[in-house]
C-alpha cells in the first residue's frame, strides 16, 4: 500500500510496456514512481528507478523486449497539455534533472529546447571553461573569428589551418566556438 504525500495524485503509466510484463507502473505528480501486480491502491510500492544518466528512467526488460522510460517525460505526459504539436519535448525549469514534480516540467518545441539549455548553468559553467582555455587547441582565437568571417571553401579553409572539414563546418555552423561572433 503506497501513502499517498498532501495533494498527490497518481497516473497509471500508457506508454508501451513489453508485452509480457507482469507489473504495472504509475508517476505521480510529485514525480514519485509505483509499481503494482493488480491494484495500486492493494499492491502498489513506491520505486527508486533508476539514476545512472543524469535523468530518473525506469528500464524494463523482458526476454528480447525492452523499454526505457524517462520519469520526466512519463510525469509531463500524465499531467501536462501540449500547447502545440510542436511541443515534443520536456525540460526542467528549473535545470534539476532530479526534480520531476509536475510544477518544474514543461513541454517544448525544438528551438524552445535550445533557448533552455543555454540558460543552463552547467552549459555556462562548461562554456566559460571552454573560453579561458588555452592548452590543447589546434586554432586560437583570431584564426577562428577568420573561419567565421570567410567566403572561402571548407576545403580550402582546412587545408590552410590544418584541420578537417568538419571542423570548419563545425565553426561555421555555431556548434562549435558559438560564443564568438
């Protein structure tokens, strides 16, 4: 018998289990989850999940069938509308990948989901590192401010710098030193 916190309410989990499984699982909206037999309410226990990535997942596996399940994702499902069919996604608004209350969850579209994470403190801690570093790199910072600013091929761009194309593409595109103009 699972003791229900002030105000939790309790959602059996629709996404797709393996078909032989013998278990049930329910989120709640304090991000808790439940497993149960027959009844939540006779049979139900509270799970841990588990934490290896940096997000709470419950993995299931019944001989060659397996599911993963993001709690997030299970809890902004349970709970949450979409605005928009865009909305495919779930962020934590308050960047803490533990904390899957309801309330911290919201869905979001692809762009939404990048405009988040550079809000990230972790993301801006790993940029600003990114910035003073100095060993180790094959291009400093004038030479990739001119990759940025060339008309030229990524091809003859790699030959004169000594690094691949991709590396270029890279650069050009932002993936890479887009914090530099």
């Amino acid at each position: 018998m699972i003791k229900k916190l002030p105000g939790e309410l309790w959602q059996k989990i629709k996404t797709k289990l393996p078909s032989n499984m013998n278990k049930k699982y329910a989120v709640s909206n304090l991000g808790r989850l439940a497993s149960f037999n027959k009844s939540f309410d006779e049979d139900g226990s509270i799970i841990a999940g588990s934490s290896g990535s940096s997000y709470t997942t419950l993995n299931l596996r019944t001989g060659t069938e397996s599911v993963t399940l993001y709690i997030h994702k299970e809890v902004a499902k349970a709970f949450l509308k979409k605005d928009s069919p865009k909305q495919k996604f779930v962020v934590h608004k308050n960047h803490n990948t533990k904390d899957n209350k309801v309330k911290n969850l919201k869905w979001v579209s692809r762009e939404e989901l990048t405009a988040h994470q550079q809000k990230n403190p972790k993301n801006i801690e790993r940029i600003n590192k990114l910035k003073e570093r100095k060993k180790g790199m094959k291009l400093n910072l004038n030479q990739v401010k001119a990759i940025k600013n060339s008309a030229n091929t990524y091809k003859n761009l790699a030959e004169k710098y000594n690094v691949s194309e991709m590396t270029i593409y890279r650069i050009k595109s932002g993936i890479n030193w887009g914090h530099l103009k």
